[in-house]
C-alpha cells in the first residue's frame, strides 16, 4: 500500500537530511564518505543506496508516485537467473519539490508507465565513473548546499591539493542543521515502521537503487546493462 503524505515528509527533504543524519542509522565506517557532514563517518555506497532509496520513499510518501514490487525478466542472460526481483516507480501526478527528487521524477519519465527504479537511478546518474556512488552523494551535498545546510568555504590547501581537490570545499552550517534534527527523527521514525511493516518491498527497494548505481561503474564491462 502506498500511503499519503503525512506530518513533515510531505514537506521536508528527507533524503537530504538522511545526508545530514547518516550515522544515526548506518554502521560507522573507518573511511569517511568524504561528505561535509557531522557525526560518525558511513561507507559512501551504504549512503548512496539509502539516500535513493530515501528519496522514492519520500515521493511515495507525497503521493508523487506508486511503488510496485515485481519480477522483471533478465536481459543478456541465457544460462543464469531468468528474472530478478525490483521494483517499478509509477508517477502519480504529483509534484516534487525541487531537488533530488524532483530529478529522479523527471528521469521516470513524462508518463504513468511503470518505470524499474534501477533504470530510474541509472538515468538520473547520467554517466559511468569509478564511483558512481561518490556521484550520488555528490548530487544530494549539492542539494544540501542549496537549503543552506553546508556554505562554501577556501580550503586553504597547498598546491597539490588544489589541484587534486579544488579551492573550495562545503563546510557544515551547524545551527541548520541542528534546527533540522527533529525533522530527521520523525522521518527516521515513518521509515523504520516502513522497514518492519512492508520489509519485502524495503528490501527490494533498496536493491534496486544499489544495482542503478552499480550499472554506472566504468570498469565494468556489464556497465549499462540489466541484469
């Protein structure tokens, strides 16, 4: 079933804040995501996945799309695994804000045609890299920076590292973000009882995302591919 919108998911980035807020529900990683964000660092892919996964959420949430789990037949795959488990994105009419999820809309396409959320999130990435997952970050920190949760600062690097890395870098805006913390939890609180009471379709969903971002690796020779 998907529901209405309800209390401040209708209203708020929730994928942005999940951005903000990773650590409260991801396992802490011993390398950061390289994201300007507070708290404890998180593995780049497990953020990227979930932030997808977040972000379809939302729009479901706002009743911007519908979110069916199905079957979907395997392409380029004679002796192996005939079909795998995902999910489809159907618009619904409704509008996202701008942002994340406003593009992920736009990438599902203009008609009410079920859509794979792979093939959503591999539109949305737009092309192959060494790390796609990086990219998904990347493009939610951009978000992140428009609400005016991280401003733009002078990294104050030495030439190599400007080269490398840039002048500038995005530094966390703390009293924003700490206004946005109860927001964060009660939308941590909807997606945890979306996680126990529709766990097939919180799973799929979020292998969905993984294999959109995974189809973007360039070293891949499979990179583009369903499967």
């Amino acid at each position: 079933m998907n529901p209405p919108a309800t209390s401040s998911i209708a209203t708020t980035n929730a994928s942005v804040l999940l951005l903000l807020f990773a650590d409260a529900i991801l396992p802490p990683a011993k390398q950061d995501s390289n994201m300007p964000r507070p708290g404890k660092p998180v593995k780049v892919v497990n953020l990227a996945r979930l932030a997808l996964a977040w972000a379809f959420w939302t729009l479901r949430n706002r009743g911007c799309v519908v979110l069916e789990p199905y079957d979907r037949p395997a392409r380029f795959r004679i002796f192996f695994k005939r079909s795998r488990p995902t999910v489809g994105a159907r618009i619904s009419g409704a509008a996202a804000e701008p942002g994340v999820e406003a593009e992920l809309l736009k990438a599902a396409g203009p008609d009410a045609a079920r859509s794979d959320v792979s093939d959503v999130v591999y539109r949305w990435i737009g092309q192959n890299s060494d790390s796609p997952s990086s990219q998904v970050t990347g493009r939610f920190a951009s978000s992140a920076l428009e609400l005016g949760y991280f401003k733009v600062v002078a990294a104050g690097r030495g030439t190599l590292g400007r080269i490398l890395k840039g002048k500038t870098k995005y530094e966390p805006v703390d009293a924003a973000i700490a206004a946005a913390r109860p927001a964060f939890d009660e939308c941590l609180a909807q997606w945890q009882r979306f996680e126990s009471g529709e766990a097939d379709l919180h799973r799929v969903l979020l292998a969905a995302c993984e294999h959109g971002i995974d189809r973007r690796y360039k070293s891949d020779s499979d990179a583009g591919l369903d499967y």
